[in-house]
C-alpha cells in the first residue's frame, strides 16, 4: 500500500511537471491512451478478453462517469493548483466514500463517525477558505475532483465480480482518455505536440500509474482492508515532499492545519469501521471487509 501511494504521488508530480509543456488536455488524453495500451497488453497477456458487454452494465456506466470527473477535474487541478494543496483535497474522499455508504448503501454509521466526518470537512474548508472573494477554481477543480473519485469507490463496491482487477483498468483508463478529449474541447483548436521532454514525462506518468494500481490491487486483496487502508494516507506525505523538493511550494499554516484534520479524521473512521466490524459475526466482518475492497 505504501509502495502503491509512492507511486501515485510520482504519477501526480509527473503529469504536473508534463503540463508545463502540453496543455491539460492533450496531457491527459496521452496519459489515458498510453495507460490504456498497457492494460490491454496485460489483460490479453492473462487471457481475458479486453472488451466485456459487462463494461456497459448500469453500475460499470454510473462508474465511468463519476471516473470522468474525477479524471477531468483532478488533471485541470494539478495543472493549475499547487500539488499541495489537490493531494490535502484528495485525501478527504474516503470521508466522502463513507457519507454516501451510510446515505445510499444504508452502511451503519454512529455518531462519532458522523462527528469525525465533520471534523475532516472542516479541515476541507480550512484549506478552501472561502470567503468575500470566493473560492480560487483551481481549488474548486480538486474539490470536484474529489468528489467524482469519492463516488466511483463506492461504484465500484457494486461492480460485477466477473470483471477482473486488471480488466477494471481498462474502463478505468478509456475514462481518462475520455476526460482528456472533453478537455481538449474546452480549450479550443488542437495545441501544439509535446515535445521531447513532455512526452517522456506522459510515459513515465503512464508507467507510475500503472505500476501504483497493481500493488494497490495487491495490496487490498492479500491484505485485511482495515490495516492496510491507513496507509493511503502516505500518499500526502510523499506528495507533501514532492511539492517542496521538486515545485518549490511552501504550504502555509492553515494548509498544514487542514491537512492533518482531514487524515486525522480519516484514520479515526477507520478506526471506528475495524473496531465496529469486529464486534460483528465472522461473516458480518468478511462483508464488510469486502465491500470496501475499490480501485484507486
């Protein structure tokens, strides 16, 4: 799991360093196609098929599209916001996740959980700090980044058992693809290739990516959700050091103070789902375990 947010966060730094040669938009339509090539290169090499009519399912559709965006909005974040401040945002989806397990899939939730989900979406405003001027897009573009991130784990807990981990990529990746076409939209006219460097950037990004989702899927299936879980959380601090060594950003006080209420908050649910969990029958807890088994 650490290795895995090792990786992600890399994956973070190098799409950010890549946007400053490409646009957000040509960025993220390589990074999906490069993603999608390796994936489907695995699935054929494990012997499944690369397309499933299970793709199209209502769950698999509901999915992609909040993996859109997710993908749009958190690639427009880390173009344009400070990586700082997108990975603190980030680290509150699974309070989001919770939220909507307890609204949509009637997941009990007691009221010190419901206090701490609180306390981390205090910890989410301290870092927006909106205010007379409003909120800066940027920000707003890792929030809803988020938010679409938040709402594909908990599609994915209802995806259909026969579609692999590695088949899920493949999905996982044409959304990117997706994302970045919708992008490309936006900005109008088709912008100048990558050069050199960007694009070795966009192949290191694809590979990093690629890499981090197999030892996360590693990592949630030989291990107990509930430990290993915590541990996502290395994901901000790796981020954190990127963004001091590589990008020169500082982060300020109210970020930091931000920051550690989200993670706080976060480890304490976590906490409360395991120490809950196993107060139930050994049944009960496989389930449970189970249903929190998502993709990244």
């Amino acid at each position: 799991m650490v290795a895995a947010m090792m990786g992600f966060a890399v994956e973070d730094a190098l799409f950010k360093a890549a946007t400053a040669g490409v646009s957000p938009g040509l960025g993220t339509l390589s990074f999906g196609l490069l993603g999608l090539t390796i994936y489907a290169a695995l699935v054929r090499r494990a012997g499944l098929p690369v397309w499933t009519r299970g793709y199209l399912g209502k769950t698999m559709l509901v999915r992609s599209g909040f993996e859109v965006m997710g993908r749009l909005f958190f690639a427009l974040a880390l173009a344009y916001a400070p990586l700082s401040v997108t990975s603190a945002i980030l680290q509150a989806a699974p309070l989001v996740v919770t939220l909507g397990a307890a609204l949509f899939l009637a997941e009990p939730v007691g009221p010190r959980r419901w206090i701490a989900m609180g306390v981390g979406f205090g910890g989410v405003l301290l870092i927006l700090r909106p205010g007379l001027d409003g909120v800066a897009p940027s920000a707003i573009f890792a929030l809803l980044g988020m938010i679409g991130f938040a709402a594909r784990d908990l599609a994915t807990r209802a995806s259909p058992p026969e579609i692999s981990a590695t088949q899920l990529g493949i999905p996982g990746f044409a959304t990117v693809t997706l994302a970045g076409a919708v992008i490309l939209i936006a900005e109008g006219g088709w912008p100048d290739p990558p050069d050199v460097r960007a694009a070795g950037l966009l192949c290191a990004t694809a590979l990093c990516g690629v890499t981090a989702y197999f030892a996360l899927t590693l990592a949630m299936r030989t291990g107990e959700v509930s430990v290993v879980a915590p541990f996502r959380y290395a994901r901000l601090l790796a981020a954190l050091i990127l963004a001091f060594v590589v990008f020169g950003e500082r982060p300020d006080w109210p970020t930091l103070a931000g920051a550690a209420l989200i993670v706080g908050s976060g480890l304490y649910t976590l906490w409360r789902a395991r120490r809950t969990s196993g107060q139930m029958a050994p049944g009960a807890v496989d389930a449970a375990v189970a249903r929190k088994d998502s993709t990244p």
